[in-house]
C-alpha cells in the first residue's frame, strides 16, 4: 500500500455489502407527486404531442385561433409578389415609375384618394389619353393589366400599391375589385384622366 | 478466499488495465492541453489565429471528445473490469481480448482527434469523431464487453451487487446510444432536418449525463463501502435510484425553447425535474454510507470518490436547473452549460476514476505507487481547478445570460477557468506520472526476470549425461 | 436483482422508452417532414440553398463555427396590436375611442375587444400579431425558429452556446458580402473587442498582380497586409459567407404566425 493509504486502516480484502433497510415511504410519495405535477406541466406546455405547436403556445386551439386572419398585412406579401411580376416593370419596384413609361404610384393622388373607386378602374380598364400625376402630365397608354387577375389578387395587388412607399392607405378589398367590375360591365375601354375625375371617388 | 487467490485474480488483470489506462491517462493531459489553448482564444483572439488547426471549433471540440472518448470511457473500462473479477471472485476471463481492444480504442481516439483538428468533424456534440474512428471505438467496446460480461458470468456468488446493476446497464447503454447515433445522424444518410438535432440531444444526454452517471456511481458504490469499512446504505435504496435514474435520466435531454415541436422540450422538463428523486437516493446512499467511518485518509481515494459524488449531486442540480423554463431563459446558450458538463466530466467522472485508478493499481501490479505524494497533491489540483473550472463557468454564464450575451462581463470568468484548466492539467500530469513510471518499471521488471531466466545457470538435471 | 438477465432488461426497458419517444418518434414525426406553407401566401418554404452557399454550410461545419453560434432563435411569448386601417362613417367618434384604449402589447381577449369596440362605431381595424421575447427585441430575428427552417440542412447546426450573436436571420441582418469577409479576416476590424478568432486561414496574401484582384479586401490600416500585397478570399471563405447570407427566418409560417411589417415605413393613418 501507499504511504497514504498506510495512515487509514487497511481495507479488507473482502467484497463490499450492502444492507438490506427499507426504503422510506417518503421517497414513494415525492416521486408520485412529482409525476402528478409533470403530468399537469405536460398537459399545458405539451401540445399533446401535436408537431404544430411550438412554445408559448399551449395548444393546436390555441395556434389555429391565433393565426393572422387575410387581412391587409396578408394581403400586402400577396400582393407585392403579384406587383412585382406584373406591374413593376412599367412602375417600378419602388413604385417612382419610369419616365416615357408609367407614371409614379408613390405619393400618387390616385392612389392615395380616400375611396378607392377610380384606382380600382384602372388596372381593370386602362388608360388612354392624358393623366395627370403629381403635377406632372403623362400622355401614355396603359393595357389593362389587372382585368385577368381574380378579384382577391387584384385587390391584394392595390392594396400593396395602397400600403407602400409611404403611401400609407388602408386595403381594398374583393368586394371592392368585384363592384368595380360590375359597374364597368361587359365593354371595359381605357379612360383618360378627365374622364375618371367625372367618376365619384 | 485467501491472499494468493486475491493475488492471481488482481494479477489477471495487469496487463489490459494498464493497457487502458495508460493511453487513457496521456489523453486526459492532451484533452486538458487542448481545452487550455481553446480557452486562451477568449482572452487573446490572435494567438492561434494564424493555424487552422487550432481555432476555437476545432480545439474545443478535439479537447471534449480527448477527455471523454480518451479518458472517461477506458478509464472505465478498466475500472469495470477489475471491479467484475473482484466481485466475481474469479480471474478475468479472456484477458488477451481488453489488451487487443485497449489498442484499438487508442488508435480510434488518435484518428478522430486529429480528424477534428484538420475540419472533418460530424459537427455534432460530442459525436465528431468521423466514421473511420467511430466503428473503431464500437467495435474495441464490444470486446471490452465481452471480456467484462464473461467474468460477470463467472461470479460464485449468483446475488448481484448494486454496483453490477449499474456497470452491466452501462455495457448495455454505450452500444445502444453510439450506433443509434452514429448510424442516423453522423452517417451519409441521415434522418431529416431537425429531427438529427433531436437524436443528438438524445445522444449526448445519456453519454455525459446517464452513462457516466452509471459507471461513476457503480465505481463509487464499490470503493465507497470498501474504504469506509462499513457496508452499503442500502440495498434497496440503491435499485429504487438505479430504476429512477435510468428511467427519468434518459429523457433529460431537449432544451427548453429549441426549435422542435412543443412535446419534446416538455418531457425533458418533467423528466429533469423529476431527476431529483434519484439524487435525492443517490445523496442518502453516500451521506449514510460515509457517515460514520472512521477513516482520515487525507487525500486518498477516498477523497477523491467523495468529492466525486457530492459533484455528481451539484452536476444533477446544475441539469434540473437549467431545464427549468426561467432559469434556462437566463442561462441557455451561456457557460453554464458547458459548465455543468465540465463539472460531470471532470468534477464527478474523472475524480471518481482516478481515485479508484490508485485503488486498484498497487493491487494489481503488486508494487507501491512510484509517486504516492502525487495522490495528495493531485487530489487538491483537481478539487482546486474544478472549483475554479465549473464554478466561475457557472456563476459567468449566469452574468451572461443576464447581461444579454454579453462577452466582454465575462472575461474576468473567463480567466479564472483557465486558472482552473491549468491545475485540472497539472493533476493529470501527476496522474500520468504514476500510470507511466509504474507501467515502465514493471516492464523493466518484466525484462530483467526474462534475462536471468534465460541468463540463469543451468540445472545440472537438465543437462544431458 | 437476481441476475444478469433481468439487469439487462431493466437497462432495455428504460433505454428502449427513451429510443421511441426521442428518436423513433421525431423520425416519424419530423423525420418525414416536407415543405411548408408560407402563410397567406402561395410560396412554399423552405427553398432548398444551392451552389456556394451548400458548400458553405460544410465550411460552417468543418471551422466549428456551431461551437460558438447558434443558428435558433427563441420565442416567450405572443402579443398583439390594433391597427386602424379605415377610419369609416364616424372618423370623429372613432378617434375619440382610439385615443381611450390601449392599441399594443394586447393580449388576444384584449385586441378582440378592441376590435369589436370600434368597429361597432364604424371603423376599420386589423389585428397584428407579433411574437416577443428576448432574442427577437435584440433584433437577431422577427419569429421563433422552427423544425422548418432546418428541412435542407445536413448537419443541423444548432449550436448550444453564444459567444457570438445568434446567426438564424444573418442573411437578413446582415446581407453584406464584403463585411462578412472583412469580419472572417479580421473581426476586430468591424466589431469592436470582438472575441472572435481571425479566420486569416481562409484567405490568401498575395503579390499584387498587373492591377489588384476584385476580390481584394479592402482592410483599415492596421490589418491591411504590407505595401505590395493584397488579402484574396479562398473559395472556403466565399462559400462561407454564401452560406451566412443564406440564412434567413423571416417568413410566416402556420407554426409560427405572425404578421409581416409592412414594406411602408409609415402605418396606416391612425
């Protein structure tokens, strides 16, 4: 043995033992509790094993009552995909136009008029003849380029236009694209800008 | 059973511990060296800017895996094997197969470090080692077990020990864990997305919390009532935490908050909190059994496996605390896990096996410790740099979380664990001191008998008339 | 217990349960994942990296980029906002009530009633839904990461611990090129007391050619190489930054709703 070792008595070669006391009933009942208490934890944080629910919520209710209904924030992420592939080649990404080619839709009037009658006519008819635009007069012609689109995503196409670039208006709606449609009827032609400031707002 | 038995039954198992431990102990010195350049990156990012081999990913990485896969599990190994003859009271049956799977487990450690150094690591913790290392590690595991469970079966005594439920659970668990993991997430093909994440946390919880928790515990129920000279409190006080701690241990591992489904974080908080039961167990198990005896060894084994277990408690606390929704909003993502790792590694596992290492080593090779003052002077270098190592992790990591990630308030913890790496260091080059001036002169032992044997003068009856 | 035998069924039952509920289970559950939704959107998520950028996260990998940086971003909790996109028939009585009620930091009964008290005299409101928590009013993202964000990724590279920011959103926050290289250099060049390690092994000094590369970094002077010389990525360190600029978590999805910021700077006329 070590030098150490010499200083304690020396370990008997024999095997260690064990007793055989009980174990205290205390012991038992901590674990049940704990078990109980885990069980209420899990059934509150658990999700029920749903593969959906992700902390903090509780529950696949909970989430599925959460969830951002298709409002106009919905709408603008629509919206600026459709914008992008049909309209911001003429009006540009950042909606400052180009010029000999479309007019801006940032800080427009059209856009920003509190009734959205006049710019839904617009993509659903076109324009020919002079408009005018921030002070600025442009006498190009406009296809319409939102009579293919359905409803939703057109009204999700002019509510980006409407929410961007510090234009700061509110959405349009379906309803809105749908009424629109109505009252052109079955002979959609393109309009100048006169002619739409005859239309109410 | 008497002396001469006890003697060949010790002697069976020289050669293949000493096989063990020897590269066990110069890799807890390289590891050691390594966490010390990994954490010299925080204090001076430019010293080893210049070496890829060096940066922090790789070194920290190389350093846990060293310590872990190079020192814990032959270390072991070891241990378990000489405890199963013990128990047994047979000699080791086929000793020839630890030796050959001692070496293998070495080179298998030598390549996967030196594989992580050059940047082919899995990038999973505490499973970087890449294939060509890893099927190494397996199959030199498998051999060791085979040796170990064929001595187990050679037992006089049918009863079991506490300390044969939870060595013999442990043989079961490493195969398990490491082939599961090693075949669906660190493979050519593994399982999708997220879900590796989860069978990584799986992983590394049963290896650094469960299987170490097992083996330590199987180690310290041995030594404990050995040294003390009293016997273990009791027996079935020790099922109730071998059940408990293998049930509830297993589940411990998901993060609070980790991007998985809200179920898995879930269990691992009931699982964590109920961790306590066995602690709880495990802290009346040592506390009765120690309690009592009297025995002064300054700074001997039993020491060391003493200090080990109250670490295992803290480690244990450190786990059900940071699995607890508040607290783990501070402290995830901080020091303080890594703290609680290092604490179980080295503050639990590593004492725990090096003072059992001194145990059993006079015995087996039959001569006194080359270095016995070493025995003191190691045990307060590791209780002085696990101190330093895990305690100032935890309390910076806990600053840190408070101080929202702040680097820069934890440099000052920073700095004090180095200090702590640098006795952790200086421990196991005593530790290594022995092991290698002991293996060196045995075999000198060994060759100077092989000389007169073959030196000796000649019988005269052997001589042909 | 009595023998061996029932040890090693006691270990298999114990190890066998966990094996189902965190490895067999999460398979089945996340391992056979596909993509998903983006919410109220027609895109699918995620889209799968390509080129230098899958290179990348092996580059991530090898470096032990994870040992430092987590790539997760967490969430504590929900909370939500009254906007007013239509100030309707009344306009008057409507910011009369507007400016009595609370409009953030609502919870879910509280932004309902509100809804239902001005609409009932005339205006128009959307509710927005915006997650909170510490990580995302640090700014390191917008939403909770989920096991969508990691369908494409071979290794997941989680992370455990934040010695660096957390990168799950880097491609947004920091969706530069050239200050990714410059930080991979030298990060003290750009991040003041920055504990990060140089990453000088990804690049290349080399002898200034007929004119300098357009790879060049363009270093302050303390970290520029000698008169002569110029810094030259390697392709590691292209595929790297690729990577990091790849990194994005900014998309609502159904797990994790929440309603994107509008691309205006200015909300809605209150």
């Amino acid at each position: 043995m070590s030098d150490e070792t010499k200083s304690c008595p020396t370990p008997s070669n024999a095997e260690p033992t064990a007793t055989r006391s009980t174990v205290p009933m205390w012991v038992f009942s901590l674990t049940l509790v704990l078990l109980f208490l885990g069980f209420v934890y899990f059934d509150h944080h658990g999700g029920w094993f749903d593969e959906r629910v992700y902390g903090p919520y509780a529950s696949a209710d909970q989430l599925d009552s959460y969830q951002p209904k298709s409002g106009a924030a919905a709408a603008i992420a629509r919206g600026r995909k459709i914008y992008e592939s049909n309209c911001g080649t003429c009006h540009g990404a950042d909606g400052l136009g180009k010029p000999n080619q479309a007019p801006p839709l940032a800080g427009s009037e059209w856009v920003k008029a509190k009734g959205v009658q006049r710019l839904t006519h617009i993509p659903l008819m076109g324009i020919a003849g002079s408009i005018t635009v921030e002070s600025q007069t442009w006498n190009l012609q406009m296809a319409a380029m939102g009579a293919a689109l359905p409803d939703a995503d057109l009204a999700a196409v002019l509510t980006y236009i409407r929410s961007s670039w510090g234009n700061g208006m509110g959405e349009v709606t379906a309803d809105d694209v749908k009424a629109a449609r109505a009252a052109i009827g079955a002979n959609p032609h393109p309009m100048s800008g006169d002619e739409m400031m005859k239309m109410p707002e | 059973m008497n002396d001469l038995s006890q003697q060949k039954i010790d002697a069976s198992c020289r050669v293949p511990l000493l096989a063990l431990f020897g590269g066990a102990a110069l890799w807890l010195v390289v590891g050691l060296a390594l966490s010390i350049i990994a954490s010299l990156t925080f204090h001076a990012p430019q010293m080893f800017a210049c070496c890829s081999l060096l940066t922090y990913g790789h070194a920290q990485a190389a350093a846990n895996d060293a310590i872990l896969y190079g020192f814990c599990i032959p270390a072991a190994l070891g241990v378990m094997l000489w405890i199963f003859a013990r128990l047994s009271q047979a000699e080791l049956v086929l000793p020839l197969v630890p030796v050959v799977a001692a070496h293998i487990w070495h080179v298998g450690v030598l390549v996967g470090i030196v594989a992580i150094l050059i940047g082919d690591s899995t990038g999973f913790a505490w499973l970087e080692f890449p294939r060509s290392s890893s099927v190494l590690l397996f199959a030199a595991f498998l051999l060791i077990a085979v040796s170990a469970v064929a001595t187990f079966g050679q037992r006089k005594e049918r009863e079991l020990y506490p300390s044969h439920w939870f060595l013999l659970a442990a043989l079961l668990w490493f195969p398990w864990i490491y082939s599961t993991a090693n075949l669906l997430i660190a493979s050519g093909h593994p399982v999708r997305g997220v879900t590796q994440a989860v069978i990584g946390w799986w992983f590394a919880d049963n290896l650094v919390f469960v299987w170490l928790a097992l083996v330590g515990l199987g180690v310290a129920f041995y030594f404990l009532p050995k040294l003390a000279g009293k016997p273990l409190q009791s027996n079935h006080f020790a099922l109730f935490a071998f059940w408990t701690l293998i049930l509830f241990g297993t589940w411990c591992g998901i993060p609070q908050g980790a991007p998985v489904p809200a179920w898995l974080p879930a269990l691992s908080t009931v699982a964590s909190s109920l961790l306590i039961v066995p602690l709880i167990a495990i802290a009346v198990i040592v506390v009765k059994t120690v309690c009592g005896a009297d025995v002064h060894c300054k700074g001997g084994p039993f020491c060391y496996i003493k200090f080990g277990s109250a670490a295992f408690l803290l480690s244990g606390l450190m786990l059900i605390a940071s699995a607890c929704p508040h607290f783990s909003r501070i402290v995830q993502f901080t020091w303080f896990g890594p703290a609680q790792e290092q604490l179980q590694i080295l503050g639990f596992f590593a004492i725990i096996i090096c003072g059992a290492v001194y145990e059993l080593l006079p015995r087996i090779m039959d001569f006194e410790l080359p270095f016995p003052k070493f025995v003191r002077f190691q045990h307060w270098c590791f209780m002085l740099g696990i101190v330093l190592l895990a305690g100032s992790l935890a309390i910076g990591g806990i600053e840190q979380g408070l101080k929202n990630y702040d680097l820069a308030t934890t440099l000052p913890f920073l700095r004090a664990s180095t200090t702590g790496l640098l006795f952790l260091l200086l421990g196991s080059l005593l530790f290594a001191a022995n092991i290698f001036v002991m293996t060196l002169k045995w075999k000198l032992a060994l060759i100077k008998s092989v000389i007169a044997a073959v030196t000796a003068p000649l019988e005269v009856s052997e001589v042909k008339p | 217990m009595k023998n061996g035998i029932s040890v090693f069924i006691a270990a298999f039952i114990a190890l066998g349960a966990s094996w189902c509920g965190f490895v067999l289970a999460p398979a089945l559950q996340l391992g056979t994942a596909k993509q998903t939704a983006v919410l109220n959107s027609g895109d699918t998520y995620p889209v799968q990296r390509t080129g230098d950028a899958t290179l990348g996260l092996q580059v991530y990998r090898a470096n032990g980029c994870a040992a430092c940086h987590t790539e997760q971003i967490q969430q504590t909790g929900i909370a939500f906002e009254v906007v007013l996109t239509g100030a309707g028939k009344n306009p008057d009585a409507v910011s009369n009530l507007i400016s009595t009620l609370k409009l953030t930091g609502l919870t879910k009964e509280e932004a309902d009633s509100a809804n239902d008290k001005i609409t009932a005299v005339g205006g128009k409101v959307e509710t927005h839904l915006i997650p909170t928590g510490a990580d995302i009013s640090r700014g390191w993202g917008v939403r909770r990461s989920v096991a969508a964000d990691y369908l494409y990724d071979s290794p997941v590279q989680l992370g455990s611990l934040r010695a660096g920011p957390d990168l799950a959103d880097a491609g947004t926050r920091l969706n530069n090129a050239s200050w990714h290289l410059l930080h991979l250099y030298a990060p003290q060049s750009v991040v003041k007391n920055s504990a990060m390690p140089p990453f000088r092994f990804l690049f290349e000094t080399r002898k200034i050619g007929d004119a300098p590369s357009p790879d060049a970094l363009n270093l302050p002077s303390e970290f520029a190489p000698p008169a002569g010389y110029e810094i030259v990525p390697k392709p590691e360190a292209k595929q790297l930054v690729a990577y990091l600029l790849s990194l994005h978590a900014d998309v609502p999805l159904y797990e994790a709703p929440y309603t994107p910021v509008q691309i205006s700077t200015n909300a809605p006329a209150k």
